[in-house]
C-alpha cells in the first residue's frame, strides 16, 4: 500500500499544476505536521465500507486507547467508516500522545468534548483548531499543502441541511482535487474529485499540534457546533467563529 499510496500522492499532484511543496516547521520547532499526518495515512487500512450511521459511529472508541500519554489507534476495529471518523483516527495517529479526553466515547454527541466537536457538522475541524490555537484556517487553493485538513461543501447550506465531506488534502491541479478520507461507497482510500463540484472549501492547517494536550481544558461543550446538527448558519458565521483567512 505505501508504494501505490506514494503514486498515486505524484501523480495526483501533477506537480507543475499543484499546490505547492514548501518545507514548514511547527511553532515548537518539530517537524512539520503535515508530513505526520501523510505518514498517519499511509498506515491506514484500505476499504472496508462507508455508513455514517450512530451504530458505525459507535465503534471508534474500541480503536482508541491511551496509556500513559501513549495514543493507541486500530482502525481496523473502526470498519465500516465515516469522513470525519476516518480524519479524527489520522489526528490521533499523527499526535502520537495526548490527554484521554482526546478519546471518543459511545454515543458521542456533536459538538461535546473533542472528537463531538471535530465530528460536528460546518467547520468542526476548523473550530477546534481555532479554539486552540493549534493552527490556521483558510480558502485559498495555492496555498493548501498535501497533510492539511479539508472540509469540502457540495452545497451552500452550512449546518443542518449541509451535505460535506472532511478530507485529508493530497493535492489538486486546476480541474481536481485528489484526497483521502473514509469515501463512498468503499471507505478508506484516496478518491478524485472535479473542483467545480466543492461549492466551498476550507483547509485547516495544524501548526501547534502541542496545544491538542490543552484538549480537556475546553468547556464540555461548543453550543454553536452541537446546533450545527439542526440548524443553518451563513459563511460570514464560519469566518468570524473560526477565524478563517481568505
């Protein structure tokens, strides 16, 4: 899988025509994170079926464990998968330690605790890592790099009546988009998509990986993402909560 994964990740890009590849280091000083994040991916089984259901949902937490600060991810107990499942098992894959609050529970709910607001419909990724302070979120094509998170709107509605997919980015030229994530109908894998079908796009871009420890200082709650689950809300909400750079 690592060589086909590798492949795919040259090809996709197309190099001449994609985002480009420029070095970046961490706040603290450590390697960048994107590339943890890639090599979190690569490790990541292939296939085993999409279902967004509560009962598919349910099965995260038997494939997250921590001990003694120590991350410990078996996706393969998480089969079938979800997007947002699948990009929170690449997370925790690329923290490597973290506090047990970064843990998913039965029944989670939206917007509570860290996987409920990383799991939230609109821009639950990018509010976490707002919240924190862990990174940058923004829309421009040419400045994404391949180990950033995408949130991708296939239509305008943003909450309760969105229909979106969370990603991790691989790369695009001027006509696709090239991600990985848990994809319809097969689950985990890399997929292509035409950029005219994202109605909107929004990277997130972990910088400060170190502020996930501060994870369960957060109130239990995020009231605005848990009514992302029934109701609308517009970009310009999105932009000022999640201080998105355009």
């Amino acid at each position: 899988m690592l060589r086909r994964f590798a492949c795919l990740l040259l090809s996709g890009c197309l190099l001449g025509a994609c985002a480009r590849h420029v070095p970046e280091t961490v706040a603290d000083g450590g390697p960048a994170f994107q590339a943890r994040v890639l090599a979190a991916v690569r490790s990541m089984p292939d296939g085993g079926g999409y279902d967004g259901s509560d009962a598919t949902k349910n099965l995260l937490p038997a494939a997250c464990g921590v001990h003694e600060g120590t991350l410990r991810i078996d996706p393969a107990r998480a089969r079938p998968s979800f997007c947002s499942g699948a990009t929170y098992l690449v997370l925790l894959k690329a923290l490597g330690t973290g506090p047990r609050e970064l843990l998913p529970v039965i029944d989670h709910r939206d917007g509570h605790g860290v996987f409920g607001r990383w799991n939230a419909n609109g821009p639950g990724c990018a509010k976490l890592v707002a919240d924190l302070g862990a990174g940058r979120n923004f829309t421009a094509w040419d400045e994404a790099r391949p180990g950033d998170f995408l949130k991708i709107w296939w239509t305008d509605a943003i909450g309760g009546r969105e229909q979106g997919h969370h990603v991790v980015y691989l790369g695009h030229d001027r006509n696709e988009v090239r991600f990985w994530s848990s994809n319809r109908p097969g689950g985990y894998g890399v997929k292509s998509v035409p950029r005219d079908q994202c109605r909107r796009v929004l990277f997130t871009r972990i910088t400060r990986p170190d502020r996930f420890a501060a994870a369960g200082r957060l109130p239990a709650a995020d009231p605005w993402l848990a009514a992302m689950l029934r109701e609308d809300f517009t970009w310009q909400e999105v932009q000022a909560k999640c201080r998105v750079e355009e």
